[in-house]
C-alpha cells in the first residue's frame, strides 16, 4: 500500500515532465514554421523578375494546368507556370519540414510516409490530400514494423533518405541544423535593421543640420537687407 502511495506522485511528476518537454518541442516547432514563413516572404520580396532557373519542370506544370476542361481552350502567359513552379516547390519544403519534424521527434533519419502522413494530418489546410495520402497511421506503423527494422530502411516505398529529397537552400535535413540557421538569420536581419536605423537618424540629423543652416543663412540675409 505504501508503494502505492509512492508510486502514484512518481507517475504524475512524470506525466507532467513529459507534458512539458512536450510543450516545449511544439513551442519550437511552431517557431521553426513561422521562421521558415518569414524566410520565404524575404526570399520572395528578393527574387527577381526573370525566373531563369527551377526546381521543378515547367512543362510538366503546364501539362497539369491544360488537364483542366476549362483551360484547355485558353491561354496560358509564360509567367503562369513559373508562379505554380514557385507556389509547388515551397509547398514541398514546408511538409518535408512538418514531416522531418515527426522523424526527428522518433529519432530516425530516414523519412517514412507515415511522417508524411502524420504532417498532413496535424494540419487542416492539407485536408486536400486526404485521398492521396493514408490518414490511418497505426496500420502504417503496423505495417513498417512488421517488415523489420532493416527490410524498413532499404524499402523504397516507405523509406526515403535524405539524399533523395531535393536539397533546398532553406530546407537543412536536420531540424537542430535549421533552428541554428533560422537564429542566425534573424541575428543577420536584426543587425541589418539596426544599421539601416542608423542610416536614418544620422540622415535626419544632417537634413536637419542643413534646414537649421538654411534658416540662419536666411535670417542673416534678412538682416543684412
């Protein structure tokens, strides 16, 4: 009875560490996703006009734009497939991010479609996909562990590895890699404020310096008339 007694406050401070390292990792993730956010506004505000390079075909993008009955009869401006190039590959960056997240938290580095599957369904927005993607993801993990840990790794159909997901500059494989990056570049735009901010007030000061200037030019003119 008394190991009972013991027992249960041991249980409840454990129930409470974990709900708080859980906090903590959703805290980080949710900052992860809104850094990644921010760094693609700028990368976006950055790009230029002339699109001359792409991750993904652009013919393959227009072949799914004229897959559609009503745009078949229509034109379709050199400019539109390079925005859906665009709009797809930071669509693959945010779920393979949502998904390296999932993982990372099963201490794996190889991505399994049930990490896909688990990013998909922690999201409403990618309710879209709920015909593509499997959302039973205890039959998924039944059906990886039932093959093995090593038939798991080398299966290509459920595993993909690292070297096989497109690199993008933005997108580190490593979670801990790309909160370190995301720090950094806020330190980098915060520095840049702060200089253009300087720039400012020290350009306010000489416009000010000379409309004084001017005014005490005047004033002596005024006088000497």
């Amino acid at each position: 009875m008394a190991d009972q007694q013991q027992h249960i406050p041991q249980t409840t401070t454990d129930h409470q560490n974990q709900l708080h390292v859980q906090q903590q990792l959703q805290a980080q993730q949710t900052h992860i996703i809104q850094a990644f956010w921010q760094n693609q506004l700028i990368n976006i505000e950055q790009t230029q006009t002339e699109f001359k390079s792409h991750s993904l075909p652009i013919a393959r993008i227009k072949k799914v734009m004229k897959s559609d009955d009503d745009v078949k009869t229509l034109m379709i401006s050199a400019e539109a497939p390079m925005i859906f190039a665009k709009a797809c590959e930071i669509f693959i960056e945010e779920l393979t991010l949502r998904a390296w997240m999932h993982a990372e938290e099963n201490k794996r580095r190889t991505l399994q479609k049930s990490d896909i599957a688990t990013a998909v369904s922690k999201s409403d927005m990618y309710d879209f996909l709920i015909d593509i993607v499997p959302r039973d993801i205890d039959l998924i993990k039944a059906s990886s562990k039932s093959k093995g840990p090593e038939n798991d790794l080398f299966d290509h159909s459920y595993g993909y590895y690292p070297s096989q997901i497109p690199q993008f500059a933005s997108l580190p494989t490593n979670i801990t890699e790309y909160a370190f990056q995301v720090n950094h570049n806020e330190q980098l735009q915060q520095y840049h404020l702060q200089q253009l901010q300087q720039q400012f007030h020290q350009q306010q000061q000489q416009d000010t310096t000379q409309v004084q200037g001017q005014q005490v030019d005047q004033r002596n003119d005024v006088q000497k008339s």
